[in-house]
C-alpha cells in the first residue's frame, strides 16, 4: 500500500490521547483536546512527575447551570471557558454533553441540562456559540441516546421514531442548527441494535444529510466496535490514537474494496477545515476574573425549594449551628471525564468566619459512614443553637461516570442529624449538594431547603450571599423531583442489554403533568424572596406566525428575577400528546414594583410533533394551549388558538398503555415501533457477553483478575475526590469480551477472541488448539 495511503489511514485515527494526526505537506495542523463540559478538564504532570488532572476554573456543572435558565450567562460561561482553553492550547472542547436526562438515576445527569430538549438546546447553543466565539471548538455528545451509565459499551437503545426526533435528537438538531459546533462525538452505545458509531441513519442521513452538519464526527475514547463500519456510516476520527488495531482494520478493508479511498479523503478534507479554525495560543488569563463568573454563575443558579416561617434570610449577627462536612470540605466536583481540579475552593466555613458571622462547627459525618461519636458530637452542638444549618448531599461517588446511582436518598446519618435537629423545634435549613436530585421523606421538618446541585468553586461565597440575602434566588429546577423512584417513568432503565424507552415522549414532567402524578418539586420550580405578577396575555396570529406578549411585575419589597416559561398543548388532542411542552422561557430581573413586557416570536413549528409514518414535522388541525407561568404545574395565563393543516391523511393512531410505561406489554411497545424487539441471548457466550455474565466461568475469572491490575495501574491521575480507577472500575464488569481484541491493540486478533470464547463455553480442548493456531497465525503476519 502507497505511502499516502497510509497516511490517509493513520488520519481516521488519533495520534495519542489528545491530539488528531498532524500532515504538514497536505496543511494540516494536529487539533489538540481536552476533557470537560463544564470547565477544563487538563491532564498535566506534578513535580514528581505523575500523571494528574491541573487547576482550572471549575464553574458549575451543568446540572446547577440550566437552573439558571439564562441564556446570556451560558454565553459568558463558553466564552471564558474558551478563553481559558486558548491560554493552555486547547483547540478543542470535549463538551458539552447534552444528552436527555431520562431518569434521575442516570451517571452522567450531573454533565447533562434537563429533561427539557429545548432548555437544553438553548442553553446549550448559547454556551457553543460562546466557547467558539475565542476560536475554541465545541465538541457536542453523546450522540445519542446515551441516558444510562449501566453497560453502556453493549446496551441498546430502542425507541420509536417520533421519542426519538422529539426528546432525544431535538437538542442535538437545535445545537447543529443555531450553533454549528466543530464536532459531534458519538456514544458507546447501540442505537436500534446498530453501534452509534457506525449508525449511518444517524451519522449520515441525520446530522449531515438531514440536519446539514459539516464538522467532524469522532467517536467516544474506545467506542468503536467495527473501524471500516464507523467510516462507512461517515465518522470520521476513531479516539484514541495510536490504535495498531484499527490501523490494520482499516488497512484491510481498503485492500478489499469494503472502505473506499474517497471515504479517507472526506475525513482529510473535514481534518484540515478544522485546523484551519484553530489559532495559536493566546496569552495568559485574568483568573480572578473566571472566579467571579463561578461565583455570579451559581448565585444565578442554585434554587430555593423551601422557606417556610421567613427562615431565609439570616441575619448578619445570628448565631448558627453549623452541621456537615461539605461545610469544609465543598462538593463542588462530579466524577470521570469531567472532573475538575478547582483553582480555588474556599470552604463555607471559613467565608462565614471572613464575614464575621457567630457560628460553631460539627461535621457530624463523612461520606456514607455512620460514625457515632461525629453524630453525638453534632447533636450536643445543636442543642445550643436555635438556627443550624445543615450541609448535606451525596458522596462523590454517587456522580461519577461509568456508574448509575440507584439510591437517591440521603445517607443514613445525615437523615439522622436533619431529623434530630428539627425535632428540637429549631429553625433548620438544609444546603444540599449533588449531581442530581434527592429523595427527601423528611422535608415536611424543616424549615427551608436549597439545593446546590455541583456549583463548582464559587460555592461558598455564593452561598453566603444568598441565604445572609445579599442576593436572591433566581434558579429554577430544570428537572423534575420525585417523590419516590417508583414514580419515575423510565422504567427499563440500567437494563443490561435491550433497553425499551416504553414511556416514549411520556419522559420527565410530560410525564407527571399528563398522568396528574404528585411530585416533590416539579420542572420550572423555584422560590425567590420576592414575588411576580404575571398579566395580560396577548397571543396574536398571523397566518403560521404567533407573537405572545404578556407582562410582568415584580410586587415584593426587593428585586429578582423570575423565569417566564411559555408551554403549548392541544386541546382533546386525537393523537397521544403531552398535557403541556416547553416551546420558550425568558429570564426577567425586576426592581420592587417594576414591570416589564416580555415578548416570544412562535411559529406553528412550535406546535408540531413528529409524524412516524410522513417521517417529518406536522400540525395537525385543531385547538392548541399557549401556557405562561412559573412553573410546568403553576401557571398563570393561558389562551386559546386555532392552527394546523386541513390534511386529510390519518392522524397517528393512539397506542393501547401508551404514556402508561409500567403496564405496557412488548407486544404494545412493538405496535409502537413497528416492528420486534431484539431478543438478547446470554448463553452461549459470545464476542458481546459481558466480564460479569463471564464471571461463571473460570476463564473469565481469570480474565477479571488481570483486567482489576490494568486498571489499577491506569487509575494514576490525582482526582479531588476519587481517583481515575473508580470510574474504571465501574466500567470494568460491563465491558464486552469484543474489548480484549480492541483494547489489546494488536496482541490479541480476532481469530484468538473466538478461541477464548470456545473456551469459555467448555471447548476446551478444541478452544486451546485454536487458540494456538491464531497466535501463531498472528506471530507469522
């Protein structure tokens, strides 16, 4: 094979870890990346010369930043991320990530937006546009339907069309379309039982074709299960780099005709438009600068879900009992890929003592121990107080990619201490800190709540203002609460294999608002010290145009900001709908007393839902709902207007249990997708049987063993709160026995994987034999 050849092969790989294949003669720079949705995510060497993660700005997370519902701020966070990114040479951010938080139990909902694809969207493309404004590309993912962390390298995705196009691709389309980022990374997961990254529905006829995306498409690292299927489909760059496995793939396949040179060609030309958008690194930053956009960042964010008897604000010279050790030690950080190293990171404790505040201190616990002399020391100082503020939340390995969290309750001895210290009729207010939401069977006993979510290094002082009312709270949920876990409708989720999205578009607060379900705090929610007057709606139509106006005042004693959230649904809808959908919000800070008009431009678009069988956008003839108010469930003006075509073709037939996930059959489900499920078999094993479906064998034991010491000897980068090793080990059970000929990189081939499996199915004589031939067969080649 020619030498160019070859070099157009090593282009559809990387060259190392964080860098694309530079080729000097063709004009084409190496592109350099770096992990981090939220804030920069840098690997860098200590002064001993270890692998770790150095200090950058950790802003919030997205989990607490669409709290905030403000599209300018989402802007400035890009933009000083970028602006970051560019002073350590980064040409390329890998984020955000964007994918639709189906459950709350889901790994990664602490890197993700909301439930909401529009919030996301928006939000999502103000940051894009703000990151790619300082010549920083955008790198959105995972693309797509990657809502679950539980064998994510094997699982299937499958969903009807319509689910699809409107709760799990809607964002993407959104992002695409108004932002036009860089790149778009593909997820480890199958989509309709075809490997996201060698899906060419998706890749080609979607995002490119459909959508009219024209950057790069890479994989998730180690997400390819088929190299010459992945090129064939329109990917283009295989993470990581120097992979002798996928050089040989792709080599081959050349060779036969399957991958066609016109394929490396395109992914030459989309290398070098990339590197012709990088610049060269800038000079340094202003950091004091980033650190008050954290601190302004989560102060527009964190939310006030309760304050009951006015116990909020404190005053400057109360007292406080002060309980928990997030009070000194901040939960400001979520796991894996995007954990952050903060450049500072003041506790709460010592901002109250710079501020002179009188309070006394007890950890009461660490992490998920139950420690009895901490409880007891915690409660005698409580008894002291008539104020305690109780920093609670979960364990840092609750939020941490590789793994789903399936307790949403509190440890025990924070439960312990929150309901010892309002059964002492005190004034207890609870700070909690999380990469996601909480179960709270004890909120009825206190008197005020606010939640944090992960608010990256500004916590504390934001924290300070807000509950002493140096400012007031502005974030809204953008995810709803539950009361119980078996409220939630996602109720294939953390399946291992086949994984059925049965709820449909019947996700999230669609859920709860259609079916009248009682939650804890739902989608929208947010309290504030101040109070709004929504009034005045006016919903004007002209022809497939509708522009809402209404106004709004602020009626309390101080200024704030209030989120306006316009919902749209349709009346007696003949087809399976939500009650109501977020189609626009609009962030609007008022001085006591002030008003202002707010105004959202729709069009009929905005009414529409995806038709499975035109396989496009319709809206049908009918009655439809313009909703405004504070919340998914408060709402405050509502008007009604007529819209759709007069199209006589069948509307989209109503499926029997639809929206009703816990008792809808297979066979329902499959009326909905139009076709059978994929049936999973487990034995006998074969290339996608998991280490842990392996673990009966004693061949797969074994093969546990070495993989526990490799990733030990990878978990080497120093981490703020778990080490690069717990997000390996959470993959490790899940990974496919596919993996040894992928990961192996070139010690293990193909032909030896199906000898191991023949061994592994009691063939062991005929397994060893072949296992023979193929390594000698590998030695000799």
């Amino acid at each position: 094979m020619s030498e160019i050849k070859d070099k157009l092969i090593c282009l559809s790989n990387g060259s190392d870890n964080w860098h694309t294949v530079e080729w000097k003669e063709e004009g084409l720079k190496a592109v350099t990346m770096s992990d981090g949705s939220c804030g920069l995510r840098q690997e860098g060497r200590d002064e001993n010369g270890n692998l770790t993660n150095l200090p950058t700005t950790a802003f919030p997370y997205s989990c607490l930043s669409a709290c905030s519902f403000d599209v300018e701020l989402l802007y400035e966070l890009g933009a000083a991320i970028g602006k970051e990114a560019k002073s350590r040479g980064i040409d390329l951010l890998l984020g955000p990530a964007i994918n639709h938080k189906r459950s709350p139990q889901g790994g990664r909902n602490f890197e993700y937006f909301s439930e909401d694809p529009v919030l996301t969207g928006t939000l999502a493309s103000a940051f894009v546009k703000g990151l790619q404004s300082q010549k920083v590309g955008a790198v959105i993912k995972h693309f797509a339907l990657n809502n679950q962390e539980t064998a994510r390298v094997t699982s299937d995705s499958i969903a009807d069309q319509r689910t699809k196009r409107e709760l799990y691709l809607k964002q993407f389309e959104m992002v695409v379309k108004e932002a036009k980022p860089w790149a778009v990374m593909t997820s480890y997961n199958k989509v309709d039982s075809i490997y996201t990254s060698e899906n060419k529905q998706l890749i080609s006829d979607l995002l490119r074709d459909t959508w009219g995306f024209e950057g790069l498409v890479m994989s998730d690292w180690g997400g390819i299960r088929h190299p010459q299927e992945a090129l064939n489909a329109g990917l283009d760059v295989a993470m990581p780099g120097e992979s002798n496995w996928h050089h040989k793939q792709i080599k081959q396949a050349l060779s036969q005709g399957i991958v066609k040179e016109e394929q490396l060609l395109k992914v030459k030309q989309r290398l070098k438009e990339l590197s012709q958008k990088t610049t060269e690194k800038t000079e340094t930053i202003d950091e004091d600068l980033l650190c008050d956009l954290a601190i302004r960042a989560a102060l527009e964010s964190v939310i006030l879900l309760k304050n009951d008897n006015q116990a909020l604000p404190l005053k400057q010279n109360q007292g406080i009992a002060l309980i928990g050790e997030f009070a000194t030690h901040p939960r400001y950080n979520g796991g894996g890929s995007a954990n952050m190293r903060a450049r500072k990171n003041p506790s709460f404790l010592d901002i109250l003592k710079a501020q002179n505040i009188p309070v006394d201190y007890a950890p009461g616990f660490q992490a998920e121990d139950y420690d009895q002399s901490l409880i007891k020391q915690a409660k005698e100082l409580m008894e002291h107080h008539d104020t305690i503020v109780f920093c609670a939340g979960f364990p840092g390995k609750r939020d941490c990619e590789g793994a789903d969290c399936f307790d949403l309750s509190l440890p025990k001895a924070q439960v312990e201490l929150i309901e010892a210290a309002a059964a002492n009729d005190k004034t207890v207010i609870v700070l909690l800190f999380a990469g996601r939401p909480i179960l709270m069977p004890w909120i009825d006993k206190v008197d005020a709540v606010v939640m944090a979510y992960l608010p990256g290094e500004g916590a504390s002082e934001a924290l300070y203002e807000l509950l002493f009312g140096k400012a007031n709270f502005s974030g809204h949920l953008a995810e709803t609460f539950v009361l119980n876990l078996k409220d939630q409708p996602a109720t294939t989720f953390a399946s291992e294999h086949i994984i059925p999205y049965k709820e449909g578009i019947f996700s999230g607060y669609r859920y709860y608002t259609s079916r009248e379900k009682e939650v804890l705090f739902p989608f929208g929610y947010g309290l504030s010290y101040t109070s709004f007057e929504y009034s005045d709606l006016q919903v004007k139509q002209e022809k497939d145009q509708i522009q809402v106006t209404l106004q709004v005042k602020n009626t309390g004693d101080i200024a704030g900001a209030t989120v306006v959230q316009l919902y749209t649904g349709e009346e007696n809808s003949p087809i399976d709908r939500p009650l109501r959908e977020l189609r626009a919000f609009k962030k609007v800070y008022l001085e006591p007393s002030q008003s202002e008009e707010i105004c959202f431009d729709l069009c009929e678009e905005d009414f529409s839902y995806f038709d499975n069988r035109r396989n496009n956008w319709r809206t049908h003839a009918g009655y439809y709902r313009v909703e405004v108010g504070e919340s998914c469930i408060d709402i405050r003006l509502r008007q009604t207007l007529v819209l759709g075509d007069q199209d006589t073709d069948e509307l989209l037939e109503k499926v029997e249990n639809y929206g009703d996930p816990q008792n809808m059959s297979d066979a329902q489900f499959e009326e909905l997708l139009g076709r059978k499920l994929p049936v999973y078999q487990a034995t006998p094993f074969h290339e996608e049987s998991t280490i842990k479906e392996l673990r009966s064998c004693w061949l797969g034991r074994y093969l546990e063993k070495i993989l526990l010491k490799e990733v030990q000897k990878q978990g080497q980068v120093e981490q703020a709160e778990y080490s690069q090793s717990e997000m390996l080990l959470n993959i490790e059970p899940y990974l496919p026995f596919y993996a040894l000929e992928v990961y192996g990189d070139g010690m293990i081939n193909h032909e030896m994987v199906l000898a191991l499996l023949e061994i592994a199915n009691h063939h062991s004589f005929k397994g060893f034999w072949h296992l023979i031939q193929a390594y000698m067969h590998k030695e000799k080649t």
